[in-house]
C-alpha cells in the first residue's frame, strides 16, 4: 500500500476517536540524561517517557502565532518515544532499568536516598545490567572531548570502515551471553579547518536522533522551512552526522524515507550498530523500489520483521511488573505502562516505518494529533507562554491510557517520576551514584504542579526535586515525592 494510502488509513480511523487529554494535575490526591532533544526546544526522557516543549512549540495558539516549525518540533520528539517503547533496541534498554530498581531500593533509606554500598554490585548485577543498556543504546567518543563540535560548521566527514567487535556478558563470574558491535571511526572537520576525531558505536540514541531530525527536516521542509536554514542552526553532532554516515555506506546520496528504513529496521534488530552498516551495504544500489536490485536489502529487512515479531511482549512487561511489585503504587502503573508496550510492539509489527506518516504532508495540528492517536498515546508537558504550563495525556478513547481514571493516570505518573529518579544516579562508569552526588536536573513537572508555587522553595523543583518533601507524605504529597519514596526501603514491602 502507497504511503499516502496508509496516511489516509490512519487520519479516517481516527477522526471520531481523537482526544486531548489535558490533566489539571492534582497531585495532592494521592546525563547523558537528556540525550535525545531536539536543540533546546524539546525533550524526550528515555524510558521515563515524558516530553517536554517549550512554548515555541506550543499547537494550540493561533495560527498566526504559531511558529512554523511546531508540529515539526512534537513529530520529533514523538520519534523518540515511538522507537524507546516499539523497537528492539528501546525495549532492550528498557528493561535493565527495572532489573537495578529491587538493588537499588535494598540500598536506600527510609527518604528514598540511595547509598551505594561498598561492592557497589551484587555478583556483577549492576554490571551486566548496564552493559545491556550500553549494547543497545550505543556509544560515541570524541577526541577532543567537550562539546565543541556541536556549535562547530562541519564541511567535511572522513568515516573510515566499521570495525566489528563481539562482546561477553558475564553475570557471577560465567558468561550469560554476548552481543555483537561495529565501532566506525569519523574525523569531523570544521571550517577553520579543526577537527574532531569520533568513535562511534551505532545505537539507540544516535540513530534515533538521526531518524527523529530526518522526520523534523521533512516536516519543516514542507512547511516552508529552508533545509539550510534548518541545518544551519542546528548542532552538528548527532543531528547533522546521521545523513553522510548513511550515504557514505550505501555509496549514494540517499532519500529521507530511505534513511528512516535503515534506522528504523537497525533499531528493530538485536544488533543496532551491526544491522545498520548491513543495511546500509545492502541498499547500495537498488534502493526502496523493489526491484531485483533491491532484492538483498528487502531479505535482509525480512528477516529483521520476523525475528521482531517472535518477542513475546508479556515477556517485556512481566519483568516490569515483577520488579516494582513491591510498591503499590508503582505496581499499578506498570499496568498502564505495560499497555503501551504491548499496543507499541503490536503497531510496530504492523507498520515498521510508522514515521513516515509524519513526512508525506504538511500536517496541521490537529492532523498531526489525529496520526499519533491511531498510534501510540503519549504525555506531553506544554509549556505556555503566560504560565501555568500544561501535561495533555494525547489519544484516542478507545486506549487504555485515555479511558484510564485519573487515578490511574497519577499511578503511572509516579512510576514515570520514579524511572526519571532513579535514572538520574546513573554515572557514566557505569554505576549507579549516591543521591547526594547527584547533578542538577529539574523534575519533569517544574512549571507544572500546582503544589509547586505553595512549596516553601519552589526552585528546588527546578534543581534538586529528590529533596522536595511538601507534606506529611501521605495526604499532601507530589508526584515525584511519590517517586522517590515509592523507592524507599521504609515504603516497599517485597525486597
């Protein structure tokens, strides 16, 4: 079916089910960490699933005051949270977190606050864990580090070939399994004739920040954007990097929808950074057209599809659910979570490249709305103009997430804030880090809880929310407080 037709399928079966869900938050009823964003006008936080938008990005003001690039803006952050809850690669990543959340609340106090003990491990538990989380989300290294190379104007990549690697994962002193990597190395140089030398390993974030800015690029482009204009805002590194990688392997320049397939199937395998340089060979010469010169790549994507669709998605989300069974709160919503996952691999079977509904056309706001009900519900956090910010729970009444009571929804609202927490003691040695070493971050509801401005230091919230403490805990409490003592060795009854 033409990829219009498939459009046209999706908006016709979501005409009379579409819902904004705008949550008036009562929430007293009851490092790499930001990495895939795009500039500073939007935020995906992995695994936690909360985007966020500034009010450039903000779809409900007038036309007239609409900027351009808005709907743009939301299909890429919505990219992102397609592929963290419908690939391979995002579920793979997924799941490790949980695995550390029975570790880490053995090792916290009755506050929530983790202190790592002496070993830091348990027979190589952490270890393994965050191996796994690395397999799937890749890996970059630059020479020199910092962030320069983002605000540098790069004229020229020089990408040598991919080195393969097999790596072992052990658990207890034995090995449990192992994956497989290809490392390129890229020399990055800028106009003033710098350079920057990277080792990149292919994953979950590289090649979904390419695919999400192939679909922001399209979407701009149709709405009357430049593409230079465009590119030439926007960092160089990961956004910019992502189409000559592409085309240096397939030996040609390549489309925007071929660029989505690769990334997208690569995401889909049990080996990102792998599949994506043998799709990127296997499309060297026939491209999407089906023909007998595409043959190879049209296998090999098969393959892919069918080795997707044999996980079992109650194998994903029983491993939730069994390691926040200790919490109650938590428990109920990993119920709400799991429904995600199952609806997500589901779509993701069907329709392998659903993001290419969001580049074909124009969208208008409520189009782009319409697409994204037949899909996957998601939260937004919307920031405004003139406060207060807004979260709108976007989908359709016939999901569960939509048709959910609000009680539920703040279940699942406090297992998201306790991922974020929990998330936030990552380090980048591969460990995870006491609360009081913690670095800045601002809760995902900052501008949003209406508890906030009642709160005795409400800047805390934007800084340090694990030490925001505003009631007795129980009767008056907020949503990441729930997070955090959800957490506490003082609050779960099973570890």
């Amino acid at each position: 079916m033409p990829f219009s037709q498939i459009i046209d399928k999706i908006i016709n079966a979501t005409i009379k089910f579409t819902l904004v869900l705008t949550l008036e938050v009562k929430m007293s009823e009851f490092h790499s960490r930001e990495i895939l964003k795009a500039g500073a006008l939007g935020t995906y936080r992995m695994h936690s699933l909360f985007t966020r938008i500034t009010s450039s990005g903000d779809l409900d003001v007038a036309e007239c005051d609409r900027f351009k690039f808005a709907v743009a803006l939301h299909a890429h952050e919505y990219t992102h949270y397609l592929h963290n809850l419908t690939t391979r690669a995002g579920l793979d990543a997924l799941t490790p977190c949980f695995w550390l959340i029975p570790y880490f609340v053995r090792n916290t106090d009755e506050f929530g606050r983790f202190t790592a003990p002496n070993d830091n491990d348990e027979d190589g538990y952490v270890s393994l864990a965050f191996n796994i989380m690395r397999s799937c989300r890749g890996a970059v290294d630059m020479v020199p580090k910092g962030d320069k190379i983002k605000r540098q104007r790069i004229v020229e990549w020089v990408i040598n070939d991919p080195q393969f690697e097999m790596i072992e994962l052990n658990h207890d002193g034995k090995r449990v399994g192992s994956f497989d990597k290809c490392t390129v190395k890229i020399i990055a140089k800028s106009h003033n004739s710098q350079s920057t030398e990277i080792n990149l390993t292919p994953g979950l974030d590289f090649i979904s920040e390419g695919v999400a800015y192939e679909v922001e690029r399209e979407q701009c482009r149709l709405a009357g954007i430049e593409e230079k204009d465009l590119d030439s805002q926007t960092p160089s590194y990961p956004y910019l990097a992502y189409r000559p990688l592409v085309d240096h392997f397939v030996g040609r320049e390549t489309t925007s929808i071929e660029r989505i397939a690769i990334g997208n199937y690569a995401l889909m395998s049990n080996s990102p950074s792998t599949y994506f340089f043998e799709l990127c060979f296997t499309l060297t010469k026939g491209g999407l057209a089906g023909d007998e010169n595409s043959k190879e790549f049209f296998e090999l994507t098969k393959e892919i599809k069918a080795n997707f669709k044999k996980i079992k998605s109650d194998s994903i989300t029983s491993q939730i659910k069994n390691n926040v069974k200790g919490s109650g709160w938590l428990f109920k919503g990993a119920n709400l979570y799991s429904s995600l996952i199952e609806r997500g691999m589901a779509l993701r079977s069907q329709w392998p490249l659903m993001e290419l509904a969001f580049i074909q056309k124009k969208l208008t706001p409520n189009e782009f709305r319409l697409i994204t009900s037949n899909l996957l519900d998601h939260v937004v956090c919307q920031e405004k103009v003139e406060p207060p910010h807004k979260i709108e729970w976007v989908g359709s009444k016939r999901n569960d997430l939509i048709s959910a009571s609000d009680s539920d929804l703040q279940y699942l609202g406090v297992l998201q804030s306790s991922i974020h927490y929990l998330q936030q003691h990552f380090t980048n040695e591969g460990r995870l880090g006491d609360t009081a070493e913690m670095p800045d971050s601002a809760c995902p509801f900052d501008g949003v809880c209406p508890l906030q401005n009642s709160y005795s230091n409400p800047n805390l919230c934007a800084t340090k929310p694990w030490q925001v403490s505003i009631g007795d805990g129980q009767t008056k409490i907020c949503w990441y407080e729930a997070g955090r003592l959800s957490l506490s060795s003082k609050w779960n009854t099973f570890y």
